[in-house]
C-alpha cells in the first residue's frame, strides 16, 4: 500500500458510511470536490471502482463491500489505538457527535459547551441542530437530545433537563372575534399556528388532565419550523398556538397572548440524552457527565 494511500482509504470508509458524498464531507469538514477528488485518485491507483454513484444515491461496488470489510474494523481499531494513547498521556481526544433540537441546543446544550469546550480542546464537537427525531446510528452521531416521552424503547436515556409544559395561548384580537376554546376538541375548528417538517406533516397537539390524555389535530392556519416565526405569528393574531411555555413568557407577561386550556397543560417528562449502548468513547463518556453534571448547576 502507497503511504499516502491510508488517508483516501478513510475518505471511502467514511462516504460508505454515509452513502453520501454531501453528508462525508460535512462531516469530515472538507468540501464535496474534494472528496470527489480523493475518490477518483484512489480509484486510478487500485485499478477497480469502489462506489456506485447515481444522482440520488452512493453505495459500495461489490469491490468496494469486499474491502470495506477488512477495511473498517481496522480503522475502528486505529481510533482506539489513538485514543488509548490520549488516555494514558492523560489528554482525551476524539470527536463528539450530537444530533438535537434547537430549544434543547439553546436551553440545555450550549450553556454547558463553552467550558467543555475549554476544558477538553483536544476534544471536537459536532452539533447538527435539526426539527424532527434522528436515527442517531444511521446518522453516525454519539447520541442524540430529544423530548422524553418520543425516544425509542431500545435507547439508552439519561434525563439532562426538567419537566417541560406547553403552552396554548391567542392573541387578544384573535379571542376578540372568535370563540375561546374550552377543551381542545374545540381546536379543530380555530385557525391554528402549526409546527411542519417541511414535509406536509404536522405535529398532533397533546393535552392531559387527571391522567386524562387526548391528541388533537389542530385546524388548518398557518405552518412553520421555526420557533421565533410560530410566536411572532400568534402576536400578529394569526391563530392559536401550541408551544413550550419558556417560548412565550415574555409576551404572556406583557399581555400580548393570553394562555387558554391551561388545566389541559401538565408537566411531562423534559429533555433525554439518548445513544444506542454503554460502550462509549472517552470523548463521549466526558461529555456525557459534563451535560449529566450541569443539569445540578
């Protein structure tokens, strides 16, 4: 094997893990044309095609499957090699992978990374902040922070945060001309400010009371994946919205959205970080503690 050879081969291990030269590259931190590059090098020097390329897909050749086998475990073991080395100089490296919603990221992840970050530089950090649940092992991440009560039963959980409540609140122009709801069935028939994936789906809205619980749709209104235009829309008087309760305190305390169904708001179980198995990083395992550790500041 040519010296220079080991590098490109990590590249090809990491765009069939991915099957994607776009997400690769994210994730190495290099461009697209450069993995491209890297693969047609690797390719002119074997003599053989590793990777199958049409405009929706990548995938191993059977080449490339047969080389992978011998391939990742022997990368696998070089990263543990490495960061047994870092352990017994007493400085830990690695990568850490994080999948996340964006309140969790504001409330609960970015408080604690400044110091981790500071306390570990040989430690890096890879948050992707995205609006709906993550297969944290096809994704590649290390583990995953979501709502509790939406996590796979095969997932180990850690709870980082407190119990969380929602909120429905309207502005008073839109109470002033249209009925105030008394139970959430009667959300059906409001305009409503909805959360969508993008995708033409939108999140059911839950309520419970007195161990009572019902699942709503809301009527049709406005839809959008951001928080701050959600909120800004029920100020406006655009519909009723159904969001964390943080999210509109400010407005709630100075009378521009009025709270409804309130009774039908009970606390339910806050963020979890959630990963697949015990079997950690060290990289991992520090970050683990430190989010664990900050949840008691």
């Amino acid at each position: 094997m040519r010296p220079d050879q080991l590098g490109d081969l990590a590249v090809f291990a990491a765009i069939a893990a991915d099957r994607s030269f776009t997400r690769a590259a994210r994730r190495l931190g290099v461009t697209q044309s450069a993995l491209s590059q890297t693969m047609k090098r690797l390719e002119g020097q074997l003599g053989f095609s590793l990777l199958s390329r049409t405009t929706r897909s990548v995938a191993p050749t059977a080449a490339g499957d047969r080389l992978l086998a011998t391939l990742a475990p022997a990368l696998a073991g070089l990263d543990d090699d490495i960061e047994a080395l870092s352990r017994a100089r007493g400085v830990p490296i690695g990568t850490v992978r994080i999948t996340t919603g964006k309140h969790a990221a504001d409330t609960l992840l970015w408080p604690m990374l400044p110091s981790f970050m500071r306390r570990h530089p040989g430690i890096e950090v890879e948050v992707c902040v995205e609006g709906g649940m993550t297969d944290v092992v096809a994704g590649r991440y290390d583990a995953g922070i979501r709502l509790g009560e939406r996590l796979e039963k095969d997932m180990i959980a850690l709870a980082i945060g407190p119990p969380l409540r929602v909120a429905v609140v309207a502005a008073p122009g839109y109470l002033s001309d249209h009925p105030t709801p008394m139970a959430p069935a009667d959300l059906t028939a409001h305009r409503c400010i909805a959360y969508g994936d993008g995708h033409g789906d939108l999140s059911p809205w839950s309520f419970e009371r007195d161990g009572h619980a019902v699942t709503v749709r809301p009527g049709r209104g406005p839809v959008f994946n951001d928080g701050n235009l959600l909120v800004a829309a029920a100020v406006e008087g655009f519909g009723i919205l159904y969001i964390l309760e943080d999210l509109v305190a400010a407005p709630l305390a100075d009378g521009r959205l009025t709270r409804l169904l309130e009774p039908w708001c009970e606390p339910f179980a806050g963020y979890h970080l959630y990963y697949p198995d015990r079997r950690g990083t060290t990289a991992f395992d520090l970050f683990r503690e430190a989010l664990r550790a900050s949840r008691s500041v």
